[in-house]
C-alpha cells in the first residue's frame, strides 16, 4: 500500500513536470513549439529548462502535504530529487 501510495506521487510528479515543460516552452518561449525545441537542443539548455518546468512539483507536494497524502508527497520529492541528479549530470556530460 505505501509503495503504492510513493509511485502515484512519483507519477503524479513526472507529469506536473512534463506539464511544466510543455507550458515553459509554448508559452515563454517566442517562438513556437518545435523551433523552441531546437534552440533548447542546440543551445545545451535541457538542464535550465528542466529546472524551470519542475516548479509546479511544488505545488503539487505542498497539496499532498495539505490533504494529508505524506507517502504521495515523499513520491513527489523523490521524482524532484531525480530530477535534479540528472540536471546535475547533465551538466558534465
């Protein structure tokens, strides 16, 4: 049941992510999806963009803490940690 409880965060996370993602570049961007996409590739800026599209995991932590959901919001904190360690090694690689 716990382990249950930490995946739902953890995919609930991946998506607020990628939903955050989505947003930054269609909407931040001037430019549109896919010229956005090549600039973020060219440019190396996977890791700053990633960054940026990892705020609404927030968000969504802080509702979990708020409804109570403890083992959903430690999902969501373990997905922020990945998330993190792969900008990280990104930056090297």
């Amino acid at each position: 049941m716990i382990k249950k409880e930490i995946l739902i965060g953890f995919v609930t996370a991946i998506f607020a992510t990628l939903a955050g993602f989505y947003l930054y570049v269609e909407y931040a961007s001037k430019y549109n999806f896919n010229e956005s996409l090549k600039i973020i590739h060219e440019q190396s800026l996977y890791g700053k963009v990633l960054v940026l599209a990892a705020i609404p995991n927030l968000f969504v932590f802080f509702v979990f803490l708020k409804k109570k959901q403890d083992y959903r919001a430690r999902g969501v904190l373990l997905a922020s940690i990945l998330l993190a360690l792969l900008v990280f090694i990104s930056q090297f690689f």
